[in-house]
C-alpha cells in the first residue's frame, strides 16, 4: 500500500501515518521527494486493511494499493529515476555507463592490461570475475580471494571502479571490500539469503536476471535487498532461456523500456554472455543503447582464444575501442552520453 502525502505536509503528519501502520504490523519505507513524501507501507496483510484508515488522516493526498508482488521496485512507490553513484560514476543519469573487462581474474598482468585498454576506451568501470560459478564442478571457477586480492591491486593503480560477482552470503563483505559494486549473477537470482545479505550491507549491486525468470520475478527479487534499506540497485538483463538456440541466449531488448515503464531502478545490459559469440556483441550493445538502457556489461579480454572463461564472447581491446566509438552518435541520437 503507498501513502502519498500532500505537498508540504509536515513531519508531524508524516510521523502520524508511520505510527498508524506500526499498529497494524506493517513496515514502513520512506521516499522523500523534492515536492513531497510517499510512505510505502509493506506486509502480508495490506490487502485486508481498508485504504480510508490512512485516506483519512491529516496531510494524506491518496492511497493505493500495489497489486503487483514486487513493491519498493515499483514506480509507485518512487516516480523519480534511481541514480545509483559510485564514487564519480552515475548510473541511471544522463551518460550511460560500460563496464568492461575479462570474465574471470586471471593473473595481475592479463587485468591490469585489460583496464587500462578498457579505460582508455572509455569504460567507466572495470569487470573481472574473482568467483565463478559455472554449470559444470569441473570448470574454472575463479582464483576466489587471490582474485580480489588481485583486483583490489588493479583498482588502485587505475583508479577504476570495480565490479565483481559474490555468490555466498558469508562473503559479502570480504567481497565489498574488494570492489566498489556486487554482482549477483543469473543462477543467484532468487537466492534470496545473498540478496538479503547484500541488502544489509547497503553496497551498490548488479542484479542480472535469472535466464528462466520473468521481470515481475527479477523486480520482485530486487525487493528483497530494497527490502533491508538498501537503495542502490541496478538491474541488468542479460539474456533468457527460450527455444532458441542459435544464439547463447535471447536478448530480451524489451525488458529495458518494460523496466522503465514499471520500475524507478536502472537498468544495464550484458550483450556478451547473451550472444555467445564476439561477433554478435556489437549488434546487441547497439540495440540497447537504442532501447534506453543505462549501462553496458562488456566482456573485454587482451586475447580470447587463450582465455579461461567465454573466450568466444570476449571482445578484443581493439574490437572493444571500436565499439565505443561506434555507440557515440547512437547515444547522442537518444539524448544520452557514452
């Protein structure tokens, strides 16, 4: 259920709502606007408490139900765009923001040459998968804390922000200390104790979504980290599960105007695990700037074929440069930035 306030309605008033809900059990989030404050009032039985016991108070203008499952990710509840800001890097605002880099950590020489091509080019942040989960046991996967330790090097010496996935609940913060945004892959989607503790921990996150999952899923399972107070989420679809199989995946270029139209949270795309093949990367990048979406997730290596993880769907350095000039005046064409 959302409480919107009048214009100028004043603590006391807003205090008044908050105060209401807690007798009922419900929790309570607020979202202060510019002009005024909407309440979002959360739990399993909103939907037998009557609207006209908050429409009646003092400095209430409306109150609406949420008939959708997910609720802080609602536009409902926030009008205005998220911005999520990492250090000097906003995402959700005008410039849309490439995050580019290997797949996996591999050694401090192969990273530290993978930013500083990437940077140059353009990235704003540098990508690089300590922990790897894959399908098969048998798999890299990852030099785990020898990465972030790695990582962490690289990040200093460059002065990029970093992006690393975390898979476990007990290693968020080991993981945060290492890297300026978590990433929650696709098969962590609704792992909802990681979501939780990352909601905790109050650190920016990339939540991909999960490729057999519906939006109003991924937008229900960002809740859970909105859920704990933590604000600075940014959705990332990177590809779905459908009969198809000419390609890794399908790139549901839809789901960015979709978001938009049904959530206040950022959104990113990651064309490279998608399309499988280097090839086909540039082409997906392009549609989704076209679409709106406000970052690009790029897998950049210095040389693919010798690469540990999705060698295949790695650009190279130079392929990657090429890229970022191609994707200027495609951004300019829809008022943003690269």
């Amino acid at each position: 259920m959302i409480v919107e306030m009048k214009t100028g309605a004043s603590r006391s008033e807003v205090d008044t709502v908050v105060e209401k809900a807690k007798t009922f059990g419900l929790g309570v989030q607020l979202n202060r606007g510019t002009d005024k404050v909407v309440v979002a009032l959360l739990g399993s039985n909103t939907g037998q408490i009557p609207t006209d016991i908050f429409a009646v108070l003092p400095g209430v203008e409306t109150v609406t139900r949420i008939m959708k499952p997910y609720k802080l990710a609602s536009r409902t509840v926030k009008p205005q765009n998220t911005v999520v800001k990492v250090g000097g890097v906003e995402i959700g605002g005008r410039k849309i923001v490439v995050m580019a880099g290997p797949c996996a950590v591999e050694n401090e020489e192969l990273l530290m040459e993978a930013a500083t091509r990437v940077k140059a080019a353009g990235a704003s942040v540098l990508r690089g998968g300590a922990y790897k989960p894959r399908t098969s046991p048998f798999s890299f996967q990852g030099l785990e804390e020898v990465g972030l330790a790695l990582l962490a090097r690289v990040k200093e010496k460059t002065k990029m922000p970093v992006i690393t996935e975390v898979v476990d609940p007990h290693q968020v913060g080991m993981v945060a200390r290492a890297s300026d945004i978590l990433q929650v892959g696709s098969r962590n989607m609704q792992n909802y104790a990681l979501l939780t503790a990352i909601g905790k921990s109050k650190w920016p996150v990339v939540l991909k979504r999960g490729f057999s999952t519906t939006i109003t899923e991924w937008l229900t399972a960002a809740d859970y980290i909105l859920a704990e107070g933590n604000e600075n989420v940014i959705l990332c679809e990177r590809g779905i599960r459908t009969f198809e199989d000419s390609t890794r995946f399908t790139l549901d270029v839809s789901a960015v105007p979709v978001i938009k139209r049904a959530s206040h949270l950022p959104v990113i795309i990651d064309p490279s695990h998608a399309a499988g093949h280097r090839d086909l990367v540039p082409p997906l990048a392009k549609a989704a700037v076209a679409a709106g979406a406000d970052g690009l997730l790029i897998e950049v290596h210095p040389n693919p074929a010798e690469a540990l993880v999705d060698g295949l769907q790695s650009l190279t350095p130079d392929e990657f440069a090429r890229l970022m000039t191609e994707l200027k005046p495609l951004a300019a064409a829809v008022g943003r930035e690269i």
